[in-house]
C-alpha cells in the first residue's frame, strides 16, 4: 500500500564566535522547514504474488489431507465391514460343526448304552464336541470384536 507521511522542524540559531547568547541586544536566527514523503511500492519482486501462490498451494494441501483422511476412513470402514462379513460367516460355519458335533457325540452315546459303540468313540465324540464348541466361542469373540471395530471406524462406539 501507499504510505505518505509529514515531518516538520523549528529552531532558531545564535551562530556568534562569543558566548553572549543570553544578551537581548543580538539577533537570533529562525530557521524551519517541513517535508513530505510519499511511497509507492512500483514493483515488489513478486513478493505478493508468489506469497498468494503459496497460499493457494497451502490450501490445497489441506484440502488433500482432508481428502486423504476421507479415504483412509472409508477404506477402514470397507475393510472393518468385510472382516465382520467374514466373522459372521466364519460364526455359522462353526455353529453349523457344534451342532453335528452335538449330533454325533449324542449318536455315539446311545451306541455305547446299546452296547454297539465303545467307549473310546464315546471320548473322541466327546472331545470333538468341546473342540467345536471352543471354535463356536473363538467365531463368535471374533465376530464381536469385528462389530466393534465397525462400530469405532463409522463412530458408533458407544460401549
């Protein structure tokens, strides 16, 4: 911008070789003068435009880490909801085995009562069950801990 400013100065002068200054008789000599200045930036090396430039590039970078960050979120949220998809296979996949686990450990029970089954088909029915059920609770801790971090990556952590 353009500044103009005033400057101003009043004195009055002796300018005597004897030290008689006091003494009413001599003249004093005024003196004054006042000046003005203007400034006017003609050319400023650009400075301007290359500070606007860089202000424009600093925008821009902010709006690509906004974006960036938007990116980020939904490829979480994509990733999060693919892996309680899995999860949630997974859970019915090992409900499905607990149930024929269940199913076969009651059929190699009633072998053994009849007298048909033997006991060692009776503990290997019996271990394949507890086997499925800690698979069963494995999926669905897994399943649960996929809903959760749906729920953090869309911001619907409420627990």
């Amino acid at each position: 911008y353009p500044s103009l400013s005033a400057y101003g100065n009043l004195n009055t002068m002796a300018q005597r070789t004897q030290l008689d200054f006091l003494e009413s008789s001599f003249r004093w000599l005024p003196t004054a003068f006042i000046g003005a200045t203007l400034s006017l930036n003609l050319f400023d090396g650009m400075q301007r435009e290359n500070r606007i430039k860089q202000e424009k590039l600093g925008l821009r970078k902010i709006n690509n880490a906004v974006l960036n960050l938007e990116n980020q979120i939904n490829l979480e949220v994509t990733s999060n909801r693919s892996t309680l998809l899995y999860a949630i296979s997974a859970l019915k996949i090992q409900d499905k085995n607990l149930e024929l686990a269940l199913s076969v450990s009651k059929t190699s029970k009633l072998k053994y009562e009849q007298g048909v089954g033997s006991n060692l088909e009776v503990l290997d029915a019996e271990t394949s069950l507890k086997e499925s059920q800690v698979n069963y609770f494995n999926a669905l801790f897994n399943a649960l801990l996929a809903k959760i971090e749906l729920d953090k990556a869309l911001g619907k952590f409420n627990y």
